[in-house]
C-alpha cells in the first residue's frame, strides 16, 4: 500500500514453514495492497525453493540461521524501506480487507505508533485466539492477558469487543508498527529469541507516550503455536524467562522491588501445579527459567536503566490495577469484560 505520504511493508518471518507458506501466502498476496516480503530464518524444507518456483514475484530476504522470532525480524527490517511494517505470522489467514482499516487508523491518528486487528482462531473462527485476542493487556504483577482471552479461557466473538480500544501491547502474530517508532525503541529484543519479546516493545512504546491500539474492524485468522505447542517445554521456559526480562528491563523502580520477589514465589507455585499436573519437564523448565534470567540479568542493566530513563508515563493505559490470578482464582473471572479493572 502506497500513497504520497505513506509505503507499507508486509513482512512474514519463516522457519520451516513451507506448509504454511503453501496454505496462507497465496491469500495474503491477493487480499494486500501493499509489498509482501517473506524473510527466510535459514530454512532447511525447502521453503525458499517453494518460494522461488511458486511465488517468484515476491522479494524473498535469505538468512544463513534460524535468529528467532525477535532478531530475525531486526535483521530483516534492516533491509526493507517502508513507513510502516507490518509483521506477520506465517500461519495467519488474511480476508479481503483485512490491512486498509489499520493503515487508516494510523494515518489519522499521528499518536499512534503501533496498533493490531481483531485475532481469531482459525479452527475456531467464532473464537478468539489465545495469542492476541482484541488487544493485550498486563496486570500490576506482569501477566499478560487479552480481550477476549484471560489466562487459557478463550471467549467467543460476539462483537463485545468490536470498538476500537488503547492496549498495552499489540500482538506480534499482527504487529503493524511506524519503522521510525519501531527503531527509535530499539526493535525487538533478539536475546528474548522467541514470545514476549513484542510486549517488552510495546512497554517501551508506551512508556515514551506512543499510543496502541486494536483495530477490531480489521480482523484475522491464526492458527496458532505454529512453531512450538502450547504444551511445549521450551515454549514454558521462554514466558517465564522473558517474562522476568521485560519486567526487569521495564517496570519502574519502586514497583520491581516488591513485584520481582512476589513473582519468584508465584512462578514456583506455578511449576509445583505443572508437577501436580503430570508436567514434569515442563515444571523444570520454570526452574531453569529462573536460574537464566538471574544468570542474564546483568547482561539488561544498561538498557533497564535507558528504558527507565526515557519513560515519560509511569503506568501507562492497559496496566491492571492487581492480580490477575485473585479475579481469576478467587473471583471466578472467566472473560475480560468480568475483570475489575478500576483506577
């Protein structure tokens, strides 16, 4: 999508993604008025040779490695010119129309840096998706929820949440973002690899006064854990640890002190249900979770104390005011219109 003021990137990262690729980027290059690049993290079934004999027409940026999620779109935005990105997943279904009221929205509201449709699930398609819903949000101890989605209950789509809303972060299976808002923060985090990294973004965006928004009249099918099961081991050590990276890299001061120790506890607590679950490896994985990011820590002081520098909103919109567990567990909270989210 190109005007005068306005050149929009359609960027897919892939990894071994060849059946997605072959089942979703034929929809995505039909229903997107705007360049689609597929950005290769060294791939080895064939992505690229399907690309070149299939799709010859689209611009294909080669990587000799697997970077991630998070330094794999870094190193491929590098090498794309546009005024907005657009990051997609590669297992997303786009319907006609799915782009333009986004890259409206943005046009007219300077404000905002980053923004995101209404998620669905694609085997579900009444159904939210866990990964995005209509807009993420965070409560005062770091658990991210959703619009629609609030911790694994997912809600059918109704239309409750079919206004445009600000968010806290904007789900990287559809992140459209300014270039310049997007390097200005430093991207995202390559050391996070792969999940949360988009929400340690959004915190910095926020935090220096952007605005993120869903754009629910945009809407988009995703298949989800595309790469790794919801189930997965890594997939468990990843949230915990990069959770407790972006917590240390982004929340102020006075809250981390009692927040970080609370949240060593919960996370144990968290491994002794998985246990009690018969999820062994996956309790271990929050272990080991928790010895990396002591281990890492360190290595986060620098840009901890840059982020925490630059804030300019100490609780930016879309942070709830307690924990999210009490409403779930105590309350019996089960959708994101029950949660109380008073000031």
């Amino acid at each position: 999508m190109e005007t005068e003021e306005c050149k929009v990137a359609v960027v897919i990262l892939n990894y071994n993604g060849v059946g997605h690729l072959q089942k979703f980027l034929p929809g995505v290059v039909k229903h997107t008025d705007a360049e689609v690049i597929v950005a290769d993290n060294g791939s080895t079934d064939g992505s690229v040779e399907w690309l070149s004999a299939e799709m010859p027409q689209l611009r294909v940026i080669r990587m000799a490695e697997n970077y991630g999620f998070a330094e794999g779109y870094n190193r491929a935005l590098r090498q794309v010119e546009a005024d907005i990105y657009v990051l997609l997943n590669s297992d997303v279904e786009t319907p006609a129309g799915w782009l333009q009221p986004m890259i409206r929205y943005m046009q007219a509201h300077d404000e905002c840096v980053a923004c995101q449709p209404k998620v669905l699930s694609y085997t579900e398609r009444g159904r939210f998706e866990y990964a995005g819903a209509a807009g993420g949000y965070i409560d005062a101890y770091g658990y991210p929820y959703c619009r629609g989605r609030v911790l694994s209950v997912v809600e059918e789509d109704h239309g409750q949440y079919d206004s445009v809303a600000e968010v806290f972060w904007a789900t990287g299976a559809c992140l459209v973002i300014r270039s310049g808002a997007y390097w200005h923060a430093g991207g995202l985090d390559g050391r996070f690899f792969a999940h949360q990294e988009e929400i340690d973004l959004c915190w910095r965006l926020k935090a220096r006064g952007g605005s993120v928004v869903c754009v629910p009249e945009s809407a988009v099918y995703h298949v989800g854990a595309g790469t790794l099961s919801y189930e997965s081991p890594m997939k468990t050590y990843l949230n915990f640890r990069n959770n407790a990276l972006l917590l240390y890299k982004n929340m102020p001061r006075r809250r981390y002190r009692w927040v970080s120790p609370l949240r060593f506890v919960l996370d144990w607590m968290a491994a002794l249900h998985m246990l009690l679950q018969g999820k062994p490896h996956n309790a271990a994985k929050v272990f080991r979770a928790q010895v990396d990011f002591l281990r890492m820590r360190r290595d986060f002081r620098k840009e901890r104390n840059e982020n925490l520098r630059l804030a300019r909103v100490e609780k930016p919109i879309g942070v709830l005011n307690h924990l999210l567990l009490i409403e779930v567990y105590l309350r019996g909270v089960k959708t994101y219109s029950g949660l109380n989210r008073g000031q």
